[in-house]
C-alpha cells in the first residue's frame, strides 16, 4: 500500500484530479469576471489599451473560459508534482545526441510529410476543399507555435513525466501510461454542449464540475474515441518509444513538431464539404487531418520509417568505427 501511495504514477493521477478540481471550481467565476471586465468598462477606466481585450473577452465562449482554466490548475499543482518527483538529471535517463540535428530534421520530415501526402489525397478526392491560400508569414507563424509546442510537451511528457514513471515501473507499462495521459491530456475539452452555454445556464457552483462529468462521459461513444483520441495515444506511443530508443528528446520533438505544423497548416487551408457532414466518413476519416482510423495508422507507419532511419543511422556508425581501428 505503501508503495502504492508512493508511486510516479498515482502523483500523476493525483496531478489530473488536482488540476481538473481546480479548473473546473475556477471556470465560472473566470467566465462572468472577465463578461463584468467587458460590461463595466474596466479596463478602459483604468486607461488600458482594452478594445482589442474587451472584444476577444466578449466573443469568447465557456468553453474558452473552461480551458483557460484547467491550464491554470495544471499550472497551480505543476510545481509541487515536480518537487514530489525529488528528479535529478540522472534519473531521466536522457544522454547527449551527437545526431541530434538530422534526428530533429528527420523526424519532422516524416511526421509532416506523411501528414501532408495523407492530405493532398484527401483534397484529391474531394473530401477537403481549399479554403485560404498559403503566405510565408501564416507558414513562419506555424512553424514557431510548432515547434514551441513540441519543445515544451515533449520536456514535460516524454522527458520529466515517462522519466519519473520509469523509475518505479518497467519501460513498456511507463510508456502505456504516460501515452494514455498525453491522450487524455489533450481530450479534456468541453463537448459543444457545454461550450455554447448561455449566460443565465452558468452557475458559480456546479456548472465547470458538470462539465467535467460530460468530458468523460464522450469516452463511450466509439465515434469520440475514432475521432481522435486513439490517434493521440498512437502519438504518444510512437513519441514514447522513440525517447526510450534513442535516449533523447530530438527525435521526439522533431516528430511533434512536423505533426503540429502539418496539422494546424492544414486546418488553415482546408475545409471539410458540407456533403458530408460533422463527422465525414467515420471511423475512417474525420473533420480534419488528424482524426479517423487513417491518420492513426498513420502515425504507426510514421513510427516504422523512424525506426528504419535509427536503424541506417546506427549502420552507417558501426561502419566508420570499423573503419578507424587498427587493422593488424
């Protein structure tokens, strides 16, 4: 029991739990402020420059709000879930990648090329139609949030978090875990249900916890689990296990980034027809580029040619230190 209480992997659940409380109990209250904020003219009796803030505060919905807030609780219990962890840089078992440059490079061509291929024949047979055309400031702007995203997800997931629970479990169970957590991480957004409520349907006390409760109330529909959230535990898998192969973040954030890029592109330019409705031709292919069956298989088969690239590289290294010894 003990050990139970003790483990990486009940601090993460603690963590979730924590956060989704936190989230949910602030939801409301940030809700109707930041509509007071905008209703009384705050911030323009305080002399802020507050038209552009007033209005995004304004037209944003609850589910904005409820997002916005579970991201505070997150960062409220980070601190103390990273103190519990009592981690040194030993512990992670991270090491320093000589390759690190065409790791990142080739992960991100895998990652956004398949993405791109599986797109381009989505608009081929007209399940996608064009929607904006392409700038290079849209496609720079893609690629910083990209690449920030990557960066930061894959320090905290697949470096401190899988670290931490590879201490205390076998490297195949750390990584399922931590996978499903990623997924589930990801999929804590509110239903459209619950994200266009009304003023008057918002209530200081109960309305973020019911929210919450049809969160997790989608995962039994298999339409909400084709719809993406399997893609993202196949995400997670691959980005798992290429952190434990290689024993570094770049492979990991080379593959996120070229995902994130390829995706957000994509949402930018495409739009699914209205023939075919919200949900298109589930399970196989969803509203966008990375829900459905499709692109899930996707990411296994993007994993494949990643671990096809380490085995190469590891070739080509092994020849060159043959080549340097001493021949008798």
């Amino acid at each position: 029991m003990l050990k139970s209480i003790r483990s990486d992997s009940l601090k993460l659940v603690t963590w979730l739990v924590c956060s989704l409380i936190i989230g949910a109990a602030l939801a409301p209250f940030l809700y109707h402020g930041c509509k007071a904020l905008v209703q009384f003219r705050v911030l323009e009796s305080m002399g802020l420059p507050g038209q552009w803030l007033e209005d995004k505060l304004d037209n944003a919905h609850f589910g904005r709000y409820f997002n916005r807030s579970m991201l505070i609780g997150a960062l409220v219990c980070m601190y103390p879930l990273i103190r519990s962890f009592k981690l040194k840089k030993s512990h992670l078992g991270l090491q320093r990648n000589m390759h690190w440059k065409t790791d990142f490079g080739i992960g991100f061509v895998l990652a956004s090329g398949i993405l791109l291929i599986f797109g381009i024949i989505y608009m081929q047979l007209g399940i996608f139609e064009a929607k904006n055309s392409f700038s290079e400031k849209v496609l720079l702007k893609f690629l910083i949030s990209a690449l920030a995203v990557a960066v930061l997800e894959e320090f905290l997931f697949r470096g401190l978090l899988l670290g931490a629970v590879m201490r205390t479990a076998r490297p195949f169970y750390a990584l399922i875990f931590v996978s499903f957590f990623f997924a589930l991480i990801h999929f804590l957004k509110p239903p459209l249900n619950c994200a266009r409520l009304a003023d008057q349907d918002i209530h200081y006390f109960g309305t973020g916890f019911w929210t919450v409760g049809q969160i997790f109330a989608q995962f039994d529909n298999p339409v909400f689990i084709a719809k993406g959230f399997a893609t993202l535990f196949a995400v997670g898998l691959v980005l798992g296990w290429a952190r434990i192969r290689t024993s570094s973040l770049w492979l990991c954030m080379g593959l996120h980034a070229g995902w994130v890029f390829c995706v957000k592109a994509y949402d930018y330019h495409s739009l699914a027809p209205k023939k075919y409705g919200q949900d298109l031709i589930l399970p196989y292919i969803g509203s966008d580029l990375k829900e459905g069956m499709i692109p899930f298989c996707g990411v296994f088969l993007t994993g494949a040619l990643a671990s096809i690239w380490l085995r190469i590289r590891k070739n080509k290294v092994q020849l060159a230190q043959n080549k340097k010894l001493p021949t008798n």
